[in-house]
C-alpha cells in the first residue's frame, strides 16, 4: 500500500502543535536553516492533512506531482525527500529546545568565550550567571548542575587566581552542589527501588546497602526534598500510617519549596502510599482527595494530557465516598476526555452510575448500569463490585432481595475463577471482596448475631477492592443490630 502514513518525517509532523508548525515553515524559509526549496512546497502540501495524516489520497505518488509537478515519479526520489524533512525537522526540534533552555545557551556561551581567550568577559558572565542561579529561591536539578559546570570551568581555567584564593571558595561551592546532585538524583531511585519492592516482590536491589550510605551522605544538609526523603525512607510498617500522615501534611505546607520535578516525585510517591493504605485497609480512600485535586490542578498526573484508568477510578471513588458529588459531576465532565478514546464510553457510564449510588439512588444506579454494555474487561470486573454494592444495600432495606443477593455472589465468585485475563494479584483482591461481603450478608440474617466477629472481618486483609465501603458496612450493620 503506497500510503505515506508511516514516513519518519509525518511522524514529527504529528507531534508539532499549530504554533510549532508555524515555526518550521519559518524555519524552512529560511536559507540559513534550509537550502531546500523543495521542502517548503512539501510542507505546504501536507500541511491539509494535519495532524491525523489519514487521508486515503495522502500516497507518496500524488505528493509528489503536487511537489514536482514536472518531475518524473521515482520512489528513490520522493523517498530522499522524505528523509531530507526528517532530517531538518530533527535540526528544528533541536533548535526549539535550545531555544528554550537559558542555562544551556548560557554554557555554550561561556564555552565560547573560554575559548576564544576573551577572558574578560567570560568571568563577567560566569559571575553574573552564578549570582543569579543562587538567587534562586527554589533551584532546580539543572540549577545545581549547571552551578557545578560554572563553579568547575572558573576553578579550571587557565587563571590560576580563582583557584588560589584563600579558602577555596570555588572549590568548596562545587562540592556542595555535587552533594546536591547525587542525593536528590539516588534518592529518587532508591525511592523506585523500594515502591517496585513493593509491587514485585521477588526484585531485589539491595536497598539497604544503597540507604545506608545516602543516610550518611546526607547528613547534615538541609533541604526540604532530601527532609522528605528522610521521612519517607524511615516508613516502617508498624508507623507506616502515622508517618505517612505526617509526611503528607508537611508535603501540602512546603509544596511551593519543591522544584518542579521533586514536586511530582513526591507527590506521586504519597499518592502510591495512599493506595498501598488503602487497600490495606489502613486508610479512608477520601484521604486521597485532596492530593489527586493538587495533582490535577498542576497537571502532575495527566502524562501527556492523559488520564490513567486507576486514576480515573480512583478520584471518582473518593470524590463520591466523600460526597463532593459536585466535584465528581465537574471532574467526569471535564476529564472523562482525557483517558484513551476507547474507554470514554465505559468510564463514564461507570462514573454515572458510581456517583447515583453514592447520592442513595439505587435503582438509578442499576438502570445506567444495565443499559449499557460494557466492553473492557476493567470496567466489567468494577461495575460487578458496583452491582453488589447496590443488591446488598437493597438486602438491608428489604429481606426479599437474599436470594438475589446470594446468587449474585455465586456468579461473580465463579466468573472470577473462570476469566481466564485475570492477573493473580488482581483477582485475589476481587475474591476477597465477594468472600468477605457474603460472610457480612450472613453475619446480618443470622440470629446469633456476633459483633465481634463482623467487626474482625477485615483485620488481616491486605489486599481487597471497596475496603471503605466493607468497612462502612460493617459499621451499619453492628449499629442496626445493636438498637
């Protein structure tokens, strides 16, 4: 198939925004960048099918009459053309990041300067540049370096004077921002090591070692990313709760003192904390809100504009669990866009119907379900959770619903075993949650009510789905059968 969808060049095309393009046809005007009349005309032809490129008529024949319209037809030709534009839409993207980056245009600067002997103004600049960078309140990682790169070429410059001025001021400054550099650079992986740790349990990365020595490294230096690390790296599962709340509260006061970047590492760090908390039925899913809300208002957690799934997920729950039902109608009308087209249609018609359950609609909630067909295995297996969450609440209000409810349980219990797509650590948490919501349905029909042993029913549970709402049940059903 002669379609041109694949070519290198069309790639990049797609990635530029309006006002980029707008640029490369700037950039290819220009003879200083382009010496190629050819590529102006083709990016001129292409410029109707941007940005899908889909056209059935977009075929590397037809370009190229519309390009060469006296030229005979080669393959070879039109292939060179391409690859041309490949290559001058590479020299842009590298020019446009330059562009952006002061610090780097500032080294190459200073570069220059060094070595054409124009030492004067070169320590002028250096100077002015280093005065300007510690001015900076918060700096960031490229900050610390590009004060080392300073620090180190004025240290090493031909003029032995900056490096035999008594007490070795550059010296002393290089080695401190080095120190900042690798323990904010190995903090952040040792910070992965340990949540793939917890996730992947047969990885070992000898975090340990790796701690010991960052602790040691670290000592001594005040900074409000490595104050955190400290914290974060002296979780320990008996306190893990307590610290992780502590450390949370601090995050939210000293959040204007991060740097972009330890920004969202941090705060997607409290954010997989909270969902290793939740899930192990430690803590309230609407303790997440407040930092799902942060992340949406910075765009921390939208990759690219996108939203993932669990995320998705996630804020609806707490939203609704929380009864912010005005943030949940405000969050599905504006982000619903977000997550990958194909899950649009199931995720809203869940987030609908979640919301009409949380709001004490039940038989809404069972309508929007109902009605729609859901096709990915994700939405199947939660809406599932959602319909029995709606048939027990129906048990409690009316006896009548038992059999019902029970036979409910059967089928999802045997669709689990049966679905084959399943990851196992998935599943065992979808298990757990049936299990669990048939012992408390009993618990609630049986004469010799226990509360003891409906309140113990989730005390070892680590890994279980709607942990909140079984805890939320437990309680009404002790409170109902104690009045």
């Amino acid at each position: 198939m002669n379609v041109i969808f694949s070519s290198k060049f069309v790639r990049i095309l797609k990635t530029l925004s309006e006002e980029e393009w707008k640029s490369f046809e700037l950039w290819l005007k220009s003879p200083w960048c382009n010496t190629n009349k050819n590529l102006v005309q083709l990016l001129e032809k292409l410029e109707k099918y941007y940005p899908l490129f889909d056209s059935e008529k977009l075929t590397k024949e037809k370009l190229f009459r519309k390009v060469l319209p006296n030229g005979k037809f080669s393959h070879r030709r039109m292939n060179n053309l391409l690859s041309e534009g490949y290559l001058a839409a590479e020299r842009f993207l590298v020019f446009q990041n330059l562009s952006k980056d002061q610090n780097l245009q500032k080294d190459l600067l200073t570069k220059e300067q060094q070595s054409r002997y124009l030492d004067d103004w070169f320590f002028r600049d250096v100077n002015k540049e280093i005065t300007q960078l510690e001015e900076k309140p918060v700096k960031d990682w490229e900050d610390h370096l590009h004060l080392l790169q300073l620090h180190r070429r004025i240290y090493h410059h031909p003029n032995q004077n900056p490096r035999m001025q008594p007490g070795g001021t550059t010296i002393v400054k290089m080695d401190e921002q080095i120190d900042f550099i690798y323990l904010l650079e190995k903090a952040t992986i040792i910070n992965e090591k340990i949540f793939r740790h917890r996730i992947l349990k047969h990885e070992n990365h000898g975090v340990d070692s790796d701690l010991k020595q960052w602790q040691l490294a670290s000592e001594g230096i005040e900074h409000p990313a490595i104050e955190f690390y400290r914290k974060r790296f002296a979780y320990t599962p008996e306190k893990m709760l307590a610290q992780y709340l502590a450390l949370r509260e601090d995050f939210l006061e000293r959040y204007m003192e991060l740097n972009e970047k330890e920004k969202k590492v941090h705060l997607l760090s409290l954010l997989n904390d909270t969902v290793f908390l939740t899930k192990s039925t430690l803590l309230d899913i609407t303790e997440s809100l407040s930092l799902y809300q942060l992340g949406l208002e910075t765009g921390i957690i939208l990759h690219q504009g996108k939203l993932t799934l669990n995320t998705y997920i996630t804020i609806i729950a707490a939203s609704n669990t929380k009864k912010t039902f005005e943030f949940t109608s405000h969050f599905i009308d504006t982000y619903t866009r977000n997550l990958d087209e194909p899950y649009q249609a199931d995720a809203k018609s869940w987030a609908l119907a979640h919301q009409a359950y949380w709001m004490g609609h039940l038989m809404d909630t069972l309508d929007i379900l109902l009605q729609h067909e859901f096709n990915w295995l994700y939405f199947q297996r939660i809406t599932k959770i959602l319909l029995t969450q709606v048939y027990f609440d129906l048990y409690l209000a009316d006896d009548s619903y038992q059999f019902y409810l029970f036979n409910f349980f059967d089928a999802f219990e045997k669709w689990l075993l049966r679905e084959k797509l399943h990851a196992k650590f998935n599943k065992k948490s979808y298990l757990r949650f049936v299990q669990v919501c048939r012992k408390l349905a009993k618990s609630y029909g049986d004469v010799n009510f226990h509360p003891a042993q409906v309140q113990g029913l989730l005390a070892n549970e680590t890994n279980i789905q709607a942990s909140n709402w079984l805890n939320q049940k437990i309680d009404q059903i002790i409170t109902f059968k104690g009045s």
